[in-house]
C-alpha cells in the first residue's frame, strides 16, 4: 500500500474509532482528538482535570477500540515503586522469580500519579523512557506500542504532590479537561442511569499502530514548519535574545529541545490524521498548548499579574 493510501485509510479508521468511543463518552471531542494524536506519535500524556469528569473511562474504552491491553494503577501516598514494576519472590525451589507489575501492557492508565510520593512518580521514568524496567540488575523489556496515559488531580488540591520536572517533560502532551456543558451533562447523567451495556468493537491490533508510527514518522516537514516550530520553542525562554518582552517579564525558564520534538511529532500526526501528507504552520499551532504548557515554568510576576501559562502561550502564537 502507498504510503498516501494508508494515510487515507488511517483518516477512516480513526473516524469509526472515535464514533466507537463516542458510544461511551459524551463530548471531549477536543481531549480524545490530542490523546489519539499522542497514540499515533508514540508518545504520553497527563490528563488534567478535577475528579469525576470521566478521565479514567475515557483511557480504558480507548484501549478497548484500540485492541490494545490496558493496566490501572491507582497511585496513593503508600504506594512502592515494586507495587509498579513488580517485584522479585522466592519459589518452592528457592529460585527468585519476577512476578511482573501492573507497568507490563501497552496503555497503562496512572491514575491520579500525583498523590504519590516523588519517588515512586519516578519510578515510571526508565519505563516511560527507555521502553523498559530494571529490576535487581534484569532489564525487562514492556509490550509494543507502549503509552502511560496519566491523570491528575490539579496541584491545589490537598494531598498532592507536584511531578519532577524529568518526570513532566517525558509526557508529550499536557491536556486539560474542562467541565461538559449543560447539554453534555445532561446527555451524560441520562446515559449512565439506565441499563445500557455498550460493547466497544477493536477496531486496531498492535501491529497497525506502530505500523502507522512508523508511516507518520516518514511524513516530510517543510523548512518553513520547521523553522516556525523551533522558533516558537525557543521564544519560550527568557535568556535568548530574541525572547519576546512578555516572556523575560513573566516565565522563569523555557521549553528544551524535546519539545521541539514533539512539536513535530505530533504536528505530522495532526496532518496526517486529517488527511494532509506534510504538516503546515497551523498543524504545528493546533499542538503547541498540549506540548508547551507544562514545559515552561511562570515566575511570580506572572501570578502577580494573573497570567496563566496558557495567556502566555497563546501571546506567542
């Protein structure tokens, strides 16, 4: 199949799969849009939101429409990093033997990741990362595709602890959930209060995603797309001296080079998912808030003034 074909068949394929979710959940249009944009550039997302608006049924009938399998880990206080990865046990012969985690599927759901204690949010870093975990000097690699979709609670809520900045920049996306509208809402409480088991239909395998990373990995960038992406990077930070005024007054650092990156990754899955076979400026546009926002840091002045990071970032676009 030519390479155009199959960007058109992945447009239709991914038309019947939101329609398939769409059974389940009511509007999110804009948040199932990026989360499939995530899927199909290979990378992570931190869904954000307050409790209750559906995050965790959205990831779990996602994974079913996907054919993919799908692990929850409620993350709590009293959570161990081998509550994740798994752990090492004796057997009747006295030979140890890994008992694998809830980390070994292909869409892990971290639910809520930031009421737990910095030191097992890190222990999802090397998988998130290099595809794999360590454990007692074994390296085991995780199923492909491999995605950790995550949830949180917003930061000012009690009980939870801000993710590390390491942490932060491996999640490709940062998405924000806002609550439905009147319509969505009572669409929503009409639909979950009746006796209505819908079954999700796969309509993916394993093999058709990393098929089609592969394909969207190869879409040309023009120069001119390119060249706006890195420079909308770049004038994320203070320090450069192009940097614009409102950024040296308000932001105390900048995105780094892998959100360039994903910038382009996710700019080539957005063309491609709406039928385009090279990305433009306004593909790059459509992305750029899920990519930068939770890689550019306000200072005080921001707060002060009440500028959120998301005034900033749309003053630069």
């Amino acid at each position: 199949m030519k390479d155009t074909e199959a960007i058109q068949k992945l447009v239709e394929k991914n038309k019947k799969l939101k329609e398939e979710v769409q059974q389940v959940i009511v509007g999110q249009e804009d948040v199932l849009d990026l989360l499939l944009i995530s899927i199909f550039s290979g990378g992570h997302s931190l869904l954000i939101g307050v409790p209750g608006l559906a995050k965790t049924l959205m990831i779990n009938t996602l994974s079913k429409a996907l054919g993919l399998t799908f692990n929850r880990i409620q993350f709590t206080p009293d959570l161990m990093p081998s509550d994740i990865v798994g752990a090492e046990i004796l057997d009747e012969k006295r030979n140890f033997k890994f008992i694998k985690g809830p980390v070994f599927g292909n869409i892990i759901l971290a639910d809520e990741i930031n009421r737990t204690p910095p030191k097992t949010q890190s222990a999802l870093l090397e998988a998130m990362q290099e595809k794999a975990v360590t454990v007692a000097g074994k390296t085991y690699s995780l199923d492909k595709p491999y995605f950790v979709l995550a949830t949180q609670n917003p930061i000012e809520q009690e009980g939870t602890y801000p993710l590390p900045e390491a942490q932060l920049d491996r999640f490709m996306f940062s998405i924000n959930l806002s609550y439905p509208s009147k319509a969505e809402e009572m669409e929503v409480v009409r639909s979950t209060t009746v006796d209505n088991n819908v079954r999700i239909q796969p309509l993916f395998t394993s093999e058709d995603i990393l098929t089609y990373q592969s394909l969207i990995r190869k879409i040309p960038v023009p120069d001119n797309v390119l060249n706006y992406a890195v420079d909308l990077v770049r004038k994320t930070r203070p320090e450069q001296d192009d940097a614009p005024d409102i950024v040296r007054e308000f932001i105390d650092w900048g995105a780094g080079p892998r959100a360039s990156q994903n910038l382009m990754f996710t700019a080539k899955t957005h063309a491609a998912l709406n039928g385009k076979y090279s990305p433009d400026i306004e593909d790059v546009q459509a992305v750029a808030l899920s990519v930068l926002r939770h890689r550019v840091l306000k200072n005080y002045n921001a707060e002060a003034e009440g500028y959120s990071i998301d005034d900033i970032l749309n003053r630069l676009l």
